[in-house]
C-alpha cells in the first residue's frame, strides 16, 4: 500500500513517450487509473448516502476541475438505508467514466477513472476523490491504453 501522493499524473508516464503519441496522432494516451482506497472515513461515506445529490455535484465540479466533462451519472445506494454509507456510483464522461464503489464495513472504496485524450487527468481525480473521502492509504495501478506500436507504454503499478 501506498500513500496518496503516490498516485500518479500524467507525468507518470516519460514526457518523451507522450509527446511521441500526440505527435503522430494516436489515440493515445488514454489513461486508466484504478485506486484501492483503505482506512477510509465512514462518517464521509454516510454523508454520502444521506445526500447523494450533493456528493454528485461535488464529484462533477471536480472531474471539471481536471478537466473532464460530465455528461450524466447512475448511482445506487446498498441496503435501502442512507446511513449504511455503501453505495455505487458510475460518472459518464465525455472523455470516458469514473467510478467508485463503497464497502463501508472494510472502510474501503474502489475508485475507477478512465480518460482518453489530453484534456483530462484521471490520476489527479483520483488523488482528489481519495482526499475528499478521506483515505488514509491506497493502492494505484496506471494502464496506458489504445492501440499503439509502442509496447513499452503498457501497466505500471504504483
């Protein structure tokens, strides 16, 4: 397990292996950012089953902030109580998707962020989702996706 400054940026991946992939207009770089968020604040994660509104809001004045686009969202909270804190939530992006999924019990939550294109940084919303939710370690695996010729750009665990 990590910390959270631990989880990466777009700068995780070598400037030259971007700049490479820009130029010559490759899809990529799409990065994929999966965060195993532990120690995570069960007070925050009932705020959030109380008034998921809010929290959604919150999460797409975010995801604007790293420079995605929130096109619509699903949620779903567990056990048809909002003081249970365990809940599931899919954020549609013009860029892709982030995720999150709660297990209050393990004070943990699964974090998902996926972004194609430059605009966007999944592993700065992911370090913010992290903060907002309190998360006192992590575990952060960075995929670089789409086709490419270049083999060298592929998982790194964080």
């Amino acid at each position: 397990m990590g910390r959270l400054a631990d989880i990466p940026d777009r700068s995780a991946v070598q400037e030259h292996e971007t700049r490479a992939v820009w130029d010559r207009g490759d899809p990529r770089p799409s990065f994929h950012v999966v965060t195993d968020l532990y120690a995570v604040s069960l007070d925050k994660l009932k705020s959030i089953t109380r008034d998921m509104d809010s929290f959604v809001q919150a999460l797409k004045e975010l995801v604007a902030w790293r420079g995605a686009t929130a096109l619509g969202h699903v949620s779903h909270i567990f056990y048809d109580d909002k003081e249970s804190g365990a809940f599931t939530l899919l954020l549609l992006l013009q860029e892709s998707h982030v995720s999150l999924h709660s297990w209050p019990e393990y004070a943990f939550v699964a974090v998902d962020a996926f972004t194609c294109g430059p605009s966007a940084d999944p592993g700065l919303i992911c370090k913010d989702i992290a903060e907002l939710l309190g998360a006192q370690e992590c575990d952060v695996t960075l995929l670089v996706r789409g086709p490419s010729d270049d083999t060298n750009m592929s998982v790194r665990t964080i």
